[in-house]
C-alpha cells in the first residue's frame, strides 16, 4: 500500500471556543481509533502554533535559522497523519473524514516511494 500525507491546515490566530475543541478532540480520537482499526493508521500528531517554528536554510555557504514560520499566510500546517492507503480515492475518502473531524482543510498528498537497490 501506499503511503500518504493528509496536513490539517488551521486557520492563524484564535483558537476555538472550549466547547468546539472538545467536538473536535472526540472526532479526531475517534478517527484515529478508526484508521487503526482499518490498519491505515502509520503516524499522526498535532503541532503548537506557527509563532513558534524556527526556520532553517541555506543563504549561499551559509546556514541561516530564524524564527516564525517558513512564509506569513492565514493558514499554516497544525496537525498531520500519515496513513497508509490503497489509492489516491482511498487517501482521499479518509481526508474527507479528517476534515470533518478537524473543522479544517486537509491536504492530502502521496509520499515518495522508496528506492530498491
């Protein structure tokens, strides 16, 4: 099976009501409890806000890190799963769950397949 990256993006700033976040803890736990059960389950978590990423790059021979996110947007990576699934329609399905579970947009995307030697 192959294996995709499904990236819950939410939105910067406020965080949701007490009430909200609690509908969407179940949601997710009950996805996640979901996507084992359906042995699609590899790795998930949650991530702390944009405003405390560090960036590392390359600026010629140099490496240079500083801090906040990578690029200044309204919506950045908060959470993430990486889940193992027949096809793209399949990976798909299972993004439209996590949708609904997060209240957010969910990016889905296949990861590179290894090389055999």
């Amino acid at each position: 099976m192959k294996q995709y990256l499904l990236s819950v993006y939410h939105p910067e700033g406020g965080i949701p009501e007490p009430a909200v976040m609690e509908k969407i803890a179940a949601d997710v736990d009950a996805l996640n409890t979901e996507l084992q059960q359906a042995d699609a389950w590899v790795f998930a978590g949650g991530l702390y806000p944009s405003s405390t990423a560090t960036v590392v790059r390359m600026e010629g021979d140099d490496v240079l890190i500083t801090d906040g996110p990578f690029v200044e947007g309204k919506e950045h990576v908060g959470g993430f799963w990486v889940i193992k699934a027949a096809d793209l329609d399949a990976a798909l399905d299972w993004g439209k769950k996590a949708t609904r579970a997060c209240a957010a947009a969910v990016e889905v995307r296949p990861l590179q397949e290894e090389v055999e030697d």
